[in-house]
C-alpha cells in the first residue's frame, strides 16, 4: 500500500484546490494505476466470447497476408 501525506492548496476560504505529493509518490499511483487497468482489460477480454488465438499465430498470419497482398 502506498503511503500518502499529501499537502493540500487552498483558496482563501479553505476550499482544496490542488494537491502536492513527492514525484515518488505520484509516480507510485500512476503505477498502481496502470497495473489495475491492465487488470480490468484482462478482465474485460476473458468475458469476451469471441473466437481468439494466440498473439504469435495472430502474427504469423498477417505477415504471410502482407507479404501476399491479401487482405484480413
């Protein structure tokens, strides 16, 4: 878990305007952030019911279809 101590910026009736973190805490969230939306796109995919194949036939096929001209 991250620890957040964040500063806060305010107007000057004490509205929250803005937030102020350590680079290393901001860039610890943008990580945890990343890893959670590639959690939610695999997910996602597994509840697709579409036919799928593997990444390297998927490959395989459109190099031999570009290098024939054929279209997907």
């Amino acid at each position: 878990m991250i620890r957040v101590n964040p500063q806060f910026i305010t107007d000057s009736f004490g509205k929250k305007l803005s937030v102020v973190l350590p680079m290393s805490v901001y860039e610890a969230i943008l990580e945890e952030l990343e890893e959670l939306e590639d959690v939610r796109l695999y997910d996602e995919g597994k509840k697709d019911q579409r036919p799928s194949m593997p990444i390297d036939d998927a490959f395989r096929l459109i190099e031999a279809n570009r290098k024939t001209g054929d279209g997907i």
